[in-house]
C-alpha cells in the first residue's frame, strides 16, 4: 500500500506477447489444453505420470517462447518452501501405508518409497501447476479468455445452466477490477486527507483490524451502488445477457488447434492408462 | 436457475472487490509469524446475504479461481504453494456463499443463528477428526483440542446471544459471518489434510490460531458494511452526509 497507488500491483501476470504458435491457437484450445493438464497434474498420483505432464508444459512453454526470466521468477521464490514442505512431509510420513518398502529409519522417523514418491510428486505438482497456470496467462488475454470460455459455455444454455450470465459476471468482474482498484486509492487519500493514514497507527491485531474499516466499508458500499447502476443501466437497454445474440468477433477453430486438441487428449487417456 | 441482471452485476462488481481485496493485499492483515487473518471472503459473505445463494457461489467460484491465479502466477508466501492446488484453493469456498445465505436467513427468522453455525463447526471438526483417526494418526491431543473448542464457540455464542438478542439483524448478520467464516477455514484446511500437504494437528494448530479473530474480523466488517448499505438504500437519494 505504498504511495497510495494500488493500481501498480495488478500489472503482474500480463501477457507477454511473442506471437508464437500457441499465441496463435484459439482460446478454446488453449483453455481445453489448460484444463486437461491441469486434470493431470490434480489427480496424478504417480511420479512419471505427473513428471511427464511437467515436462510436457516445460516444452510448451518453451514453444510459446516466454522468457526463461519470467518463468522461473515466480518458481523460484517458492522452491525453498516448496523443499521445506517436502522434508515436513517425509518428517510426518503422510502416504505412508503398511505395503511400503523402507528406505530408511532412524528413531521415530520412517522414509519409505511411498513417502519419497508422495513428497516428490507434490512437489512436481506444485512446480508443474505453476508453469502451466503461467503459460496460460501469459498467452492470452483476458478478453480472449472469457470469449472462449462463453463460446464454449454456450451448450450448456440448452441444458438449462446460465452459460452467458457466469462468462458476463466474468467479464464485468476483470472490467471492474481497475475501477475498484482507483475507487480504493481515492478512499485511502481521502482518509488520509482527513487525519486518519490507514497505513500507520498503533500494531496490534484489534487496531490493524479496526484500521482497515474506513477502508473497507466505503468500498463495499461504492461497489454495491456501481452495481446497482449498472443492473439499471443493463435493464433500460433490454440487455438480458448473450441468449440469442450474435458476436462481433467470431472464434474459428483452425487445423492447428484440432491438432493440438488431439495431441492433449492422447496425452491425458493415456496419462490416465499408465496411473 | 435464472440470473436476473441485478445477480449478474452485483456478483461481478463484488467478484472484482475480492480480486483487489487479494491483489493489493488489503484482504491480509498480518497477525505474526506470516499467518495472517484474511478478509477475502467478505464480498462472498456479502454477495450471499444481499443477493442470494448463487450469486454468492458465484463470487465464490471466481474469488477461489483468482487465489488458485494469483498462487501460481505471483506467489508471495509459503501457503501460495497449497493454493495451486483447485482442490484446494477452488472447491472448498463454493460453498461459503450457501452456508453464509443460510445461516443468516435461518437466523434472522428464528434468532438462533449461532446454533446453526456452531452446528456447522462441528460438523466440520468431526469430519477433519476423524478422516485423522481413519487415516491412523490417532492420538489425545487433537481430541481434547476440538472438544475445548467446541466448548469456547459454544460459550462465545452464548455472550454474543445475549448482547443482541434485541437485535436480530445484527445477530443474523454476525451468525452468517461466523459461520461462513469458519467454514472457510474448516473446509481449506480440511482440504490442506486430506491432500496430504499439511499434518492433521498442525492444521488444528493454524486453525485455532487464525479462526477467532478471522470471525471476529469477518463479524464486525460484515455488520458494518450491510447495515451501511441498507440505510443508505432505504433513502432514496443516497446518504445525507
């Protein structure tokens, strides 16, 4: 909260444009790719299963040719706590089970190859979430995002679920983050303004707690009246969300990304044969 | 399940306050050693007494998605490391926005809110207790730790029953909050265990480190905020001051 200016902190994870080959997939197909690894990385309990799907980001990352720099940034300020877990993890012996060779015991600790292959795929399920979370911030925008995810919700109208509704609170959310964020600068200067800096004061949790209160509650309550004005605004113009309405830009799905698709559907059917 | 526009853009004008809320920090005001009390949740809470069950899982859905973002893309800490993970960064807030909406449409017509709450921790430290059992780290120790804070809440809940019991708007608000709040923490660390990423009792630990001032902080905020805002709605015209 320095220098009143909260804005600066939502430049992080922008897209990094390369124009590679993945920049120039669909969005569809890179939100389905995204969301097959990531099915591989969650319930992947086995190390070459979720060693493969990192290696597999790592070479994707690569072709989207996002700088070695940013990718490793955000990696490698976590790796220490990422280590320090893995040893609290083989410390408490958690997936441990009575079918387990030892490895090694000393006392009351107890190293298995069930607690190493457990401590090492978490580990490689931290560091493999994290790149490929990265790769797909970092390849498409936002927009782009939320017109795949609504282009791809749109079956589901038919089933009966508010497809366009979800990708319109999207889409009003990301708009709204700017403005919220200057809405809470012009608070904080305004409290200060008046004698009360929320950034000093007495520590001590209670007051830490009662300082953040002028901040909080004008905010909400600003949000909540932008949020009523906007609900009239969308009603005086008969805006009942995207039922029934054409897009100005349309997504057209290419033989490269049915290709990929393929690629990534291969991989998951037979990340999940091999265990 | 129909969203009218009102849902639609009180979730997305909400959604984005929680983003900010966990982008620039506000939402973590530090209480030592890197555990922080956390106030994320607040527009969730927020979303589901004013707007209903579904727009507050819709904040919720979105709140849980961009910790899961902000984890993998801009870590800050060592608990970033577990919200990587959707199941557990994702899954266990859905359901803040139902149980908030609930508790505080069952207490404002009853006034007996906590009771409901207090059910809900409860239910939640059993689960967490005995999938410890199951799992075979038997042992005293977390025992007696969720049975003396059974007891506390029950205590708590009763001196709060007291001091407002003539006004049931507030004790519904604080009933929501409580309990919302509490099932935050339940049901991430609850996740925490049952992945494996963090021991049993070190969660019970963090857990009844960090949950009381959480819910107290969650409590006043929301008290504040939603009586602010009806005031305010009830004159038409906005606020006088």
């Amino acid at each position: 909260m320095e220098d009143f200016r909260l804005i600066q902190y939502l430049t992080t994870g922008q897209v990094i444009p390369t124009e590679s080959p993945i920049h120039r997939l669909d969005p569809r197909t890179r939100l389905l790719g995204f969301v097959g690894m990531l099915v591989i990385f969650v319930t992947g309990h086995s190390l070459p299963t979720v060693t493969a799907a990192l290696l597999v980001t790592v070479g994707v990352l690569l072709l989207a040719r996002v700088p070695a720099c940013y990718a490793v940034r955000g990696v490698a300020s976590l790796i220490p706590w990422v280590l320090i877990i893995a040893v609290l993890q083989l410390v408490f012996r958690i997936g441990d089970g009575p079918e387990c060779v030892e490895i090694l015991r000393f006392g009351p600790l107890r190293i298995t190859w069930c607690t190493l292959e457990f401590a090492g795929v978490t580990l490689v399920r931290v560091l493999g979430l994290m790149l490929l979370m990265g790769l797909l911030i970092w390849t498409s925008s936002i927009t782009g995002l939320v017109h795949g995810i609504e282009t791809l919700a749109r079956p589901l109208d038919r089933v009966g679920l508010p497809a366009h509704g979800l990708a319109l609170v999207g889409a009003i959310a990301l708009r709204f983050v700017p403005t919220m964020a200057m809405e809470a600068d012009r608070l904080l200067k305004a409290q200060a303004a008046r004698g009360g800096d929320l950034r000093q004061g007495k520590s001590g949790i209670v007051h830490r707690i009662r300082r953040v209160l002028p901040l909080l509650v004008p905010l909400f309550a600003l949000a909540l009246r932008r949020a009523e004005r906007l609900a009239e605004a969308m009603d005086s113009r008969a805006y009942a969300g995207g039922r029934g309405r054409g897009q100005y830009v349309l997504l057209q799905m290419k033989r490269t990304d049915w290709l990929s698709l393929c690629l990534v559907a291969l991989f998951v059917v037979g990340a999940f044969a091999w265990g | 399940m129909k969203l009218n526009t009102r849902n639609i853009a009180l979730a997305g004008v909400l959604s984005a306050v929680s983003i900010i809320l966990a982008v620039t920090r506000v939402g973590y005001i530090p209480f030592f050693a890197g555990i922080s009390v956390t106030i994320m949740h607040l527009p969730v809470i927020i979303g589901a007494i004013v707007g209903g069950p579904v727009v507050g899982t819709i904040i919720s859905l979105i709140f849980g998605v961009s910790s899961l973002i902000l984890a993998s893309v801009s870590p800050l800490g060592p608990s970033d490391v577990f919200f990587t993970d959707p199941w557990v960064s994702v899954i266990p807030r859905l359901f803040i926005g139902v149980i908030a909406w609930a508790v505080y449409r069952s207490a404002r017509a009853s006034g007996r809110g906590w009771v409901i709450g207090l059910g809900v921790l409860l239910s939640g430290l059993v689960i967490l207790l005995s999938y410890n059992l199951v799992v075979g780290q038997a042992s005293l120790g977390p025992l007696i730790g969720v049975v003396v804070g059974a007891l506390g809440l029950a205590g708590v809940g009763g001196i709060i029953w007291r001091a407002f019991r003539a006004h049931p708007e507030e004790l519904a608000l604080i009933s929501a909050a409580v309990a919302a709040t509490l099932a935050n923490t339940v049901l991430v660390l609850g996740a925490l265990v049952m992945r494996g990423y963090v021991p049993g009792a070190m969660a019970l630990a963090i857990g009844v480190a960090n949950s009381p001032l959480e819910m107290a902080a969650a409590a006043i905020i929301t008290v504040a905020v939603v009586s602010a805002w009806y005031q305010i709605s009830l004159r038409p015209g906005g606020s006088t001051v």
